[in-house]
C-alpha cells in the first residue's frame, strides 16, 4: 500500500468583488465598519406585486479592465465576477500563472448554486418572444455552471484539475475543501478556487420568496439581514465572487510569498434530512465542524473565531448556534461568532469564497467582523456574536461554516502558519 504524506496548504492571494467593495480590500474595509450592502433593486422593475423588492445587489461594475467588450457578449455575469476575482486573487499572490514552467501543476475549482441563470432567463424570453432561430450560440457555454472555472482556467492557463461545485449555499466551500485536498496529495501546487453567483434575477426571487425564504423588510432594507436576532424573517439575496490562491506551502516559501493563514482542515456531510430545511438539531453543521478540526488536529479548545452559516433565517440560525453550543461546550462562550452575511445578504454559492475573507483576516489582522443589526438576541442565542462592531483579538485559529439547500454542510479551518 502506498503511503502519501499530506503537504500543507497556505492561502497566498485573495480577490473578490462584493456589494460591499469591488475589491477584497474594499470588501474588507466595509466589513470592519459595519456597513450594509443591502439596497433597494435597480437590476429590473418591481411593482407591489413584488413581495420583496430589496436585495445584495453590485453597482458600477466594470469587468473591461479585465475582459475586453466583445469578450463580455459572451459571457454572463457570474463567469464575469470570477475572472475579476480570480485576476485581484492571482495578482494579489505575486504569482506568473500564464507563464508557468508546468501548468498541469495549477488548477481551479469554483462554485456556484445557480451559474448563468440570467443567461437562461434572458434565453428562454428571446425564444418565446422571437422563436428557435433567434436564440444565441452562446446560451449554453454563459449559463453551464462549470462556466466560471472553465473561463478562468482560460485566463490563466491552468491546465491541472479545472471543475466546477455545485452544492448550492456551501458551494464554494466545498470548492475549497477539494482544492486544499487536490496540494495536499500532491496533485498540484497552486489552486485558485472560491464561488461565484449572480442570480438576482426575476425567476431567483420570486422564487425564494414563493419559499418564504427571504426577509420581506422592503421599508428598511439595510435592516433586514440580522443573523440571531429575535426578529429576523429570513435571508437577502445578493451576489459576488471571491477567490483564493492556495499553495503549497514549500512552494510558497521558495518564491517568499506573503501567507495570510493555512488552510489546514476540510469537514462535509449531508443532513439526509429536508432538501430545504435545516435538520433542527444541526447534526450535520455539528459533525462538518467536528471533521474539519480532526481533519486539521486541532481540539475545539484552539478554535477562536467562527465565521458563522447564519444567513438570518429562524429555522438555520438555531440549528447553528445549536449545534457550535454542543460541539464546543463551555468554550464555546469564550470564542467569538458573527455573521458577515448581516452586512452582505446571502451570495448562494459564492457565500462561502465572501465570508473566507474576514475569516482569514481574524487570523491576519486580529479584527472580527462584526454582525450588524443584532438588536435584540433570540432566546438561547448568548455567545458573544460580535454584535455591531468589529472587536480586536488575536485568533490564531478560524472556522468558516458555508451550509446548503439539500443538506450539504462544509466547515474549513484555517489557523496561523507556525
């Protein structure tokens, strides 16, 4: 039998575009500040029919510094929010991807709930209003979900593993987890992997809100994303992407990169529960926490900060916090959690890549993103949730829980490279 040593993998680059910022630093910068990226909708018209009219929407997009205009015809949004992603991601590690000496030894994985919904949409409407002649050669390649990394692969020309994740909400998660797995048994050195969405479109919302599952606070939109409070009434739709570079770690030493943390534990089950719900103890959320620790040989006593699922939902946040409480036990009230998506709303499949940033930076700065519009705590909810401003505080080890539609749970941990 073949014995392999697992190499270690580090986070060297970081990118993303955000209703919070265009950048991971603006992105970054917004969250230490509490600011709210929820607005009211401008992507397409609403009357009061519209039970929600409010979302995570990105203005003043601009994907030509990237991708040149004939280019953009042929791609849909999401593919678009992670190349410019992946581009601040890759520039950001320092590292000559186009140009490298093996480029089988650099691959992608990207996540996406949804993928090119809009393409399809806007497809489906050009072949009812006009006919089957007219619909586009390029529905297909902009709506497939695998769209995103298949482009960026392109962009970079990263020839090892290139796949798409679709798990909805815990999509990009698990795109991590299996490019953290691919550097670790040394099928590659350099993975650049995270999510994408961009699915604020007429068929998402009304559909989620046919669910019931999004907040209906049209009067006060900055407010209606609140993670554990008493009075929250579901989740906001938004969109982005974020990316990371992983390296091995050897890899990234030679060159002397800067590394923002490790990513040194991977955990994911199923509920097996409801291909909606939550199961309410959290049993899945508490063993994808508990895979993840072991995975990176770590008791729940090294955990300092969680970034949490907490997509402000009554059923999802209970299970959560519920599950944190069992897991952890008394140290559970000493670590800190918040939710970013308080300030975000929820990006689906590109959740997970969004929330990986102020994960890593607890770790890099010291500084806690906070969860804003936690007023008043439900009933049980007595941890400290970083409620309304960002503290300070050494955290040399970090969970980031991203869990999805049809029970799919992914916990990562990252920690201080020592």
């Amino acid at each position: 039998m073949r014995t392999i040593t697992l190499r270690r993998v580090v986070v060297t680059g970081i990118g993303a575009v955000s209703n919070l910022g265009l950048s991971a630093a603006a992105t970054w910068a917004a969250m230490k500040e509490g600011r709210s990226g929820i607005s009211p909708l401008r992507t397409f018209p609403q009357n009061e029919d519209w039970t929600v009219r409010f979302a995570g929407e990105i203005h003043d997009f601009d994907p030509s510094p990237i991708i040149e205009g004939r280019e953009q015809k042929r791609l849909d949004r999401v593919a678009m929010l992670a190349m410019v992603a992946a581009d601040e991601a890759v520039r950001d590690s320092g590292l000559d991807l186009k140009n490298a000496a093996d480029p089988y030894r650099n691959g992608t994985i990207i996540g996406s709930g949804i993928g090119g919904v809009l393409t399809m949409e806007e497809g489906h409407t050009k072949l009812l209003q006009t006919g089957p002649r007219r619909v586009s050669p390029f529905v297909v390649p902009r709506l497939m979900v695998n769209a995103a990394p298949g482009n960026v692969s392109i962009q970079f020309n990263l020839r090892g593993p290139s796949t798409a994740v679709a798990s909805a909400c815990a999509s990009s998660g698990h795109a991590m987890g299996i490019a953290m797995q691919a550097i670790q048994r040394g099928d590659c050195d350099v993975m650049v992997a995270g999510g994408s969405e961009a699915a604020i479109t007429p068929l998402t919302l009304s559909a989620f809100a046919s669910m019931k599952a999004l907040s209906t606070r049209n009067d006060d939109p900055t407010k209606a994303s609140r993670p554990f409070d008493k009075d929250r009434d579901g989740f906001v739709l938004s969109e982005g992407a974020a990316i990371v570079v992983l390296e091995e770690l050897e890899h990234a030493k030679r060159r002397g990169a800067r590394i923002y943390a490790e990513l040194a534990g991977y955990g994911a089950t199923g509920d097996a529960f409801h291909i909606a719900a939550p199961d309410e103890q959290g049993s899945g959320a508490f063993k994808a926490m508990e895979v993840a620790l072991k995975d990176a040989e770590l008791d729940c006593s090294a955990v300092g900060y969680i970034n949490a699922h907490g997509t402000s939902t009554p059923l999802g946040d209970k299970a959560e916090v519920g599950a944190v409480k069992r897991l952890f036990g008394d140290h559970a009230f000493k670590l800190a959690m918040s939710s970013t998506k308080s300030m975000t709303g929820h990006a689906l499949g590109a959740a997970g890549g969004i929330e990986t940033i102020p994960t890593i930076m607890a770790i890099h700065e010291g500084v806690l993103a906070p969860t804003i519009n936690l007023e008043s705590p439900d009933e049980g909810f007595d941890l400290n949730f970083v409620a309304n401003t960002a503290q300070e505080r050494k955290v040399d080890v970090a969970l980031n829980n991203t869990f999805g539609f049809g029970g799919h749970n992914v916990s990562l941990v990252f920690r201080r490279l020592t």
